[in-house]
C-alpha cells in the first residue's frame, strides 16, 4: 500500500491542551517525533505541514525526520472556505490541516494524519496497513485505543465491540476515534463533499466518526494501543498501552500548571460591578 503521512506542526498555540507552554509544547513534539524517526520503518512519504511555526521548530523537525526525506510545506494561512464560517479560529486551523492532507494524498491508497504530540511502538504502521490489508470493510481506523471511545458519554459497554485479528495484533469496533487517524483514499474521495461540509459545520474528530459509525461505517482501535497521546495535563491517555515514562514523569506538572491557570482566571476576573458600570447600585437597606 502507497502510504501518505501528514504531520501538522504547530507551536504558536497549545492546540491539545491549555496547560501547554510554547517552549513546553517544543519539548514535547521534539520527544514525539524522535518517537516517530526511531520506531517507524514503513516506507511513506512524508509532509510536514507547518502552521504558523517558528523557523526554529521547523528546522527541528526537519532534521528529526530527515531519514523520511519530509516535504514541509507553510499552511498558516486557512482555505476550503473555513475563513468564511463560524468556527472557532482553532478549529479552523485543526480542519484546515487535515483538508490539505486529504488535497496532497490523492495519488496514494492509506492517509495519516498524524498529529504531534503522539509516541509510537516499534513498527506501529505496520499493524495498521496489516489491518487494511486482512480486514477489506473497515476504510478508518486509529492506532490510539482512546478511553471511553472519544466521548465518556458514548462510551461502549463491555461486550459491544466486534474483535478482528490480524497476522500482528487485535482490533476492536468503536463508536468513535480520534483525529490521529488512518484512512483509505479511495473512500475519502467518495465522502469528500460530505466530509468539507462536516468541517464547515465545525465538525472534528469525535463527530465526524461518531456520524460515520452511526450510517454502519466499521471503526476500528487496536485492543493494545500503538500509539500514546502525550498531554502536559496527563489526560487522554491511552489506559492500553503500557508503562509511559514520559507521560508519567510530566502528569504532575501539568496538573499543578492546570490548578494556577484556573486560580489565575479567577483572580483576573472582574466583579460584576465592573462589569456593568452602567448597572444602578442598591445597597444592602435597599436604597
């Protein structure tokens, strides 16, 4: 299979999570990629799409993934009309990332769009072709075995998943998976229309998924996770994937950054009173 992985690179924000400085979000994406360079062997082409990234962050990544022989290409600037719509201006950029993976896959058979704050197991790219290859229903799938399936609220029962086994390792169906996702071209250039206007709509990773399990479309999370998603916060973890030195060390920290964020708010937010200056003030006799 002719593999196209997109990794969107961006430092200008903590897209995951709030608790995220820049120079902590630099940390964590250069350990990510090094994850990426050491354990992946799978031949693919690679694009780096940077998003309003410093040339310092750039040139990381570049050599990080010099091996692969990456393509990076500037896409800060939103298109497909996102510019246009209500969407939070985050969520834009989110969207208008993976739409420009979906424009530069054309001429292969798998996508992935690989977010960046992901650790690998070794060869975890194979599992995933191997899961294309043996089971021909499923078109979408994520090496993330995500807790309670994206949204604890649709979380399935034990019971409710169908299990597949491949030459390499187990899958599950699920309700949803998450934006680091894997996807058959040729399916994705039949729901194209449908997936622009989901993004137009706003729709991310839980609902477009959500929406596609809910027309009978196969989903599929390995029943071992390959992937970890590595949050400052130490949420969103994968509960499947084993003893994460790095997820485990930095989880404090975040949650003690996460604490002083929230006081922090509190403290900037104004009294009501300043809030409505015009509003008339009653004392506590009521005069």
């Amino acid at each position: 299979m002719k593999l196209f992985v997109a990794i969107p690179l961006c430092d200008y924000e903590p897209i995951t999570s709030t608790v995220w400085s820049r120079e902590f979000t630099y940390f964590i994406v250069e350990q990510c990629l090094k994850s990426f360079g050491d354990n992946i062997s799978t031949p693919l082409d690679l694009c780096i799409l940077a998003d309003r990234c410093s040339d310092k962050f750039i040139a990381m990544a570049e050599k990080i993934l010099k091996r692969f022989n990456p393509k990076t290409i500037d896409n800060s600037n939103v298109q497909f009309g996102l510019q246009q719509t209500s969407v939070p201006e985050k969520h834009q950029h989110v969207l208008n990332q993976f739409l420009k993976t979906i424009e530069l896959a054309q001429n292969h058979d798998v996508l992935y769009f690989c977010e960046q704050d992901y650790l690998f197991k070794k060869d975890a790219l194979v599992h995933a072709l191997a899961a294309f290859d043996e089971i021909p229903q499923v078109n979408l799938l994520s090496m993330f075995d995500h807790p309670g399936n994206h949204d604890p609220s649709e979380k399935s029962q034990p019971g409710d998943h169908q299990h597949f086994r491949t030459r390499l390792s187990e899958w599950k169906s699920v309700a949803s998976i998450n934006g680091n996702w894997l996807w058959r071209v040729n399916f994705i250039k039949k729901r194209y229309d449908w997936l622009v206007d989901q993004c137009l709509n706003g729709a991310l990773d839980y609902r477009i998924t959500n929406s596609l399990y809910k027309e009978g479309e196969l989903l599929l999370s390995p029943a071992k996770s390959l992937i970890q998603h590595i949050r400052l916060d130490g949420k969103n973890s994968s509960p499947t994937f084993g003893f994460c030195p790095l997820s485990n060390l930095i989880r404090p920290i975040g949650v003690l950054l996460s604490f002083r964020n929230r006081i922090l708010h509190k403290l900037r937010k104004k009294p009501y009173w300043l809030q409505n200056p015009n509003r008339k003030i009653i004392d506590r006799y009521g005069s």
